[in-house]
C-alpha cells in the first residue's frame, strides 16, 4: 500500500516546525520507494524472459534531454544490430519549472535536440507533447530496459521509481568524472535504479565506500563514448577553447571566464591558428544572470568567435576533438573525454573550483593554470613543445579507454536476468 509520507511530513512540518519530523518521513518516503523498485525487479525480469520466449523484441528506451548530453550512440548501435532489441530515443525536458534555474529548458531547446537525432536518422519519438506543454508518460512507449543519462528534475511518470513497474533502469552519466563529487553518489536516484554504469573498478571502489547500498546497483563497464572515438594524431588542425557555465562560483565553481574568457578571444584573433569555440550549452545564458555581461554583449562575444573560427554547440564533437591539436578548457568532463586523443590540454583551475587540490592522476599529465600570468606563459610554447606527452600516453596505457562498453553493458545486463 502506497502511503504519501512526504506529505504527511509536510504537513506536520507547517504544524511543529521540527526539521528532523520532516526528514523522518522523507527517509520513510525513500525507502518506501526502495522496496517498491526491488520488489518490481523480478516481475519485469519475467516479462522480459516471456518476451523472448515468445520471439517478440525488447524494447529499449533512451530518456534525452539534451543532445549535448547524447554519450551512447554506441550502445544504440549494439541494440540496433540485435534482432532481440528494439531502441528508441525520446526526447523529453527537464521538470525544472524555475526559468532561473540553470536546468530549465524551453519548447525550442527541445525541438532541437529531436531535430537533432531525427537528422541523423535514429529512431526517435517525443515524449513531451509540445502542443500541450505536458509529459507523456514512459508506460506510454512499452519499455522494457530505460537508460537515463542524467538524475535530476525527472518528471514523475518518466523516473525510476513509476516506470519500475514496467521496466528495468540504468544509468549512464553524460559526463566522464575526473573526481568524485556528493553528486556521483549521494542523490536519491542512485538507489531507485537497477544498473548504474562507471567507468572502471577504482570509481565503482570510490562510489560504493560513500552509498548506503554498499554499490550493490554499481557496474565495471568502461564507458560508451570512447566505443566510437578513435584518435588520429596525424590530424592537428584546431586549438579548441571550452569554457564551463559556472561563474561567480556558482555550482561546481569551475568558471574562470572572468579572467581568461575575453582574454583568450583576443588572443585568437591575433594567433595563426584555427579555432573552435565550444561553450557549454548554460553559459550564454550564466553569464547575463550573473551579471558577467549584458545579453548584448554576450551575443557580440559568441559573434567574434564566429568571425575568426568555428562555434560548435552540438552533441557530436569527437570528430572536433580527433581534429584538434590542443584544448584549453576549465569544464569537467572534457577533462576525461579529451584525455582519450593524448594530445595537451591547458586546464584552466578556478579559485572557487571543486577540482582544485584534486590528485586526480588524469589532471597530472595537463597543464594546469590558475591565474593570466600563467596562461600567457603557456600559450606561447603549447602545442608544440607538449613535455607532458610521455606521461599522458602511459597513463592511458594503464586505463581502461579501449573497454568495448557497449558489448560490456549488454552483457552485464543479459547475465543479471538470465537470457
């Protein structure tokens, strides 16, 4: 019997004011969820089994919000090529309602990101109904596995814990962790889903010592984007500068666009080189509400990138990163995901970063800059005289950036319910 303890802890709450009333019937409310999930696992096991019994396919779903955030097109492909499987990408929004809040999205952001995959011919639904500005329920589609590739602002009908009763859930992160953060392996969604797909088996060690389930839903995988990545060094053609969203300390902290984000245009404009500018999808907007720049000024900044080189805001960049030579950069997960090209990286470091004293053995073999002083410097000598090359190139020896994730999650996914 379902009971709405979240409510009744409001409630109580408005009445006593006692905080630890509240998180009593929070934690109650979780753990109710917890016990639902897990008592829907087998159940949905079975049907799969009998699907197949029966020759008819599995269907998979893909919960999209954001094209950017799009790291598994490997693992579409496998399911595609398996007569047993049906994969389907829906393109939904975040359930963020706040336009303030950073997560928000707009009805054309969505449109985008559909327009996005239907133009690269994947089969592709929406599961938010634009006309109507509503969600559509996941149950809607018949899943049977859904992978997500963000936890957080879900809507309900498409989360974890509704849709348990009719399918299984993974999570694949959309960025690759240099280090581990509360958010990697504290929040509620982690212990509602059935699969969550790391990296390699020092994250899944770092993430289970911190989760209350002991990491029993944590999975050794390797990780889907690199499936398609096959680094050309012989192409060297562009510097690519990457600037993260979260300014004035806000978020993560990693933004150091105060000091180098106009800094690093005006020196492009004078270099020989050839330019990519690849802002993370929130600056635009992180930067007129934070009082960075107006919006006029923002919009003649992204403008003079235009002039002089090529401004991408797609999902598909690694093509972009076998191209270039060098990236400078202060974002997270381009830290890992470039690391896979073993080409230099300048790693611009903030005073208010969450990455700052990290011993992260990935950020040794960058070149790590914290103020405009050291930044000149760099740029003078790099790419070419790039003294980090041996050190980067044994690291990625040692790593685990060749693993077939693709096949890895499939049969993880097959052995767990017996097919």
């Amino acid at each position: 019997m379902f009971i709405p303890y979240e409510n009744i802890g409001n409630f109580l709450f408005k009445i006593f004011k006692n905080n630890k009333l509240k998180d009593y019937f929070y934690n109650k409310k979780i753990q109710q969820n917890i016990n639902y999930v897990k008592k829907n696992k087998p159940l949905v096991i079975k049907k799969i089994q009998k699907k197949l019994k029966n020759n008819k396919k599995i269907n998979i779903v893909f919960y999209v919000y954001d094209k950017t955030k799009w790291k598994c097109q490997s693992l579409y492909d496998v399911f595609l090529k398996d007569e047993r499987f049906n994969p389907l990408i829906l393109v939904t929004k975040t359930a963020a309602k706040n336009f303030d809040n950073p997560s928000y999205q707009t009805i054309e952001e969505v449109v985008n990101t559909y327009e996005f995959f239907k133009n690269k011919k994947l089969n592709v639904k929406y599961a938010y109904d634009i006309k109507k500005e509503k969600f559509i329920s996941f149950e809607k589609f018949k899943p049977d596995i859904i992978f997500y590739q963000h936890p957080w602002y879900i809507e309900t009908s498409q989360g974890p814990t509704r849709c348990s009763k009719f399918a299984l859930s993974a999570y694949i992160p959309y960025y690759f962790p240099i280090e581990t953060l509360e958010m990697d392996y504290y929040l509620r969604f982690y212990k509602y889903i059935n699969y969550y797909f790391v990296f390699d088996k020092q994250t899944k060690e770092k993430y289970a010592k911190n989760m209350e389930n002991n990491g029993e839903n944590l999975f050794v995988s390797g990780y889907p984007l690199f499936d398609n990545f096959k680094s050309n060094s012989n192409e060297n053609e562009y510097i690519i500068y990457a600037p993260h969203w979260s300014v004035n300390g806000i978020g993560l902290g990693y933004s150091t666009f105060d000091w180098s984000g106009k800094y690093i245009l005006e020196y492009a404009k004078k270099s020989n080189q050839k330019w990519i500018f690849k802002p993370h999808p929130l600056l635009f907007k992180a930067l007129i509400d934070n009082k960075i720049m107006t919006k006029k000024e923002v919009k003649e900044y992204y403008e003079a990138w235009d002039e002089i080189g090529i401004r991408y805001e797609s999902g598909d960049y690694l093509e972009l990163f076998n191209k270039s030579k060098m990236m400078i950069t202060d974002c997270g997960s381009f830290l890992g995901e470039y690391f896979a090209t073993k080409k230099p990286l300048i790693h611009l470091i903030s005073e208010n970063s969450k990455m700052k004293n990290s011993n992260n053995p990935i950020l040794k073999t960058y070149f790590s800059i914290y103020n405009l002083e050291e930044l000149e410097k760099h740029l003078q000598i790099l790419p070419e005289n790039d003294i980090l090359s041996g050190a980067r190139q044994k690291l990625y020896n040692e790593m685990n950036f060749d693993a077939n994730a693709a096949e890895n999650i499939l049969n993880i996914i097959l052995k767990d319910i017996q097919i």
